[in-house]
C-alpha cells in the first residue's frame, strides 16, 4: 500500500529507486530545499509500506514579472511540474496520476490559470501519460535540452505542455496543433 505525504527533508536519502532511470532529471539538495522551502505544499511524495520512495511530484506556482505582461510569451499565474518520477516497479499503477492530481488540487487552490511542464519531444512514454491525464502540447521548445540520448542532433526539443484549471474558463492558455507553434529557448523566462 502506497500513502502520500509532504516531502520531509530526509527523503533525500531514500529517492534512488524514483531517480535511478535515465529521463529522470536529477538536481543537487539545494535545489530539493529551495522547493521544499518555497512551496511545500506542492512537494508531494509517494511512500511505500516499508518507509520507502515509490515516487514524488516537485510542483510550483510562478508568473512572469509584471514588466513582461506586454511579452509575446508572458505566462501569468500557473501551476509548474517541475518533477514526477515514479519507481519503475510501481509505474502503470495509477501513481504518477495520483501524485499530479495532488498538484493539480494545490494549484487551483492557489487560484492557478492551468498548469505547464516541459518533456522531452522523445519521450513517448511521459507524452501518452500527460495527454491522457488532460495535458496538451502548447508549443515546442527547440533545442531546450542540451543533449540527445537518441544521439540524433547535439539537443532535444521539449514540448511544453498545458493543462487548463477551473480559472481558465475559456481555455485561453492552450491551443491547437502547438508541436508546430516553435519557439527558442531565450523567448523563455528565466527569473
């Protein structure tokens, strides 16, 4: 049996089994603890019956400074996944969508306009996941990610994809067909 909980800070110690894979991305403890301290409600784990870490959900909320609200590419008031890595034994169980509708609940909470997340354009698996879960790609990132595990070009686009909360009633932060809506990296905030 599997109960979530707030991420406490010893659970560093136990996150191999969920960081362990080769499209989880990895982070140094500061930056675990700058989340932890930020947003902890929106730092979710997945806890085992023997004390152990089937998964987690790193999450934020954010909004670009007011001096770029007149951006082409201005994100107001959202929901970000920063991470979601689930144990390869305990994946196809439903957790991964358990641990995002815990996001999801604490960003409409936090009156959130939707909620975004980056993945890489190769990884068909996370792709299929988010679509199914209400996700959509709103535009491609090129080259937002410095290697290629497929070893076809020096980087990898990124989708980023979004997924409308109860605030945006007439669904103006997705759109259609945004594989082919290309943007660079730099038009990014990076605050």
């Amino acid at each position: 049996m599997t109960a979530l909980r707030a991420f406490s800070p010893m659970d560093l110690f136990k996150m191999n089994l969920t960081n362990l894979d080769p499209l989880t991305e990895n982070y140094d403890f500061h930056f675990y603890f700058q989340y932890l301290a930020k947003w902890p409600s929106l730092f979710t784990v997945a806890e085992g019956q023997h004390g152990e870490i089937t998964g987690y959900m790193m999450g934020k909320v954010e909004e670009d400074p007011p001096y770029l609200h007149i951006a082409k590419h201005y994100l107001p008031w959202h929901g970000h996944v920063t991470a979601l890595s689930v144990a390869p034994q305990y994946r196809r169980l439903g957790l991964a969508q358990t641990l995002t509708g815990a996001l999801e609940r604490g960003c409409e909470e936090q009156r959130a306009w939707f909620l975004d997340l980056f993945v890489r354009e190769g990884n068909e698996t996370a792709i299929g996941l988010y679509k199914g879960l209400g996700y959509s790609v709103f535009r491609r990132v090129v080259d937002y990610y410095s290697d290629d595990p497929t070893g076809r070009k020096a980087g990898e686009d990124a989708f980023d994809m979004r997924k409308p909360l109860s605030r945006d009633k007439k669904r103006q932060h997705i759109r259609e067909n945004g594989e082919d809506y290309r943007v660079n990296p730099e038009d990014l905030y990076n605050g």
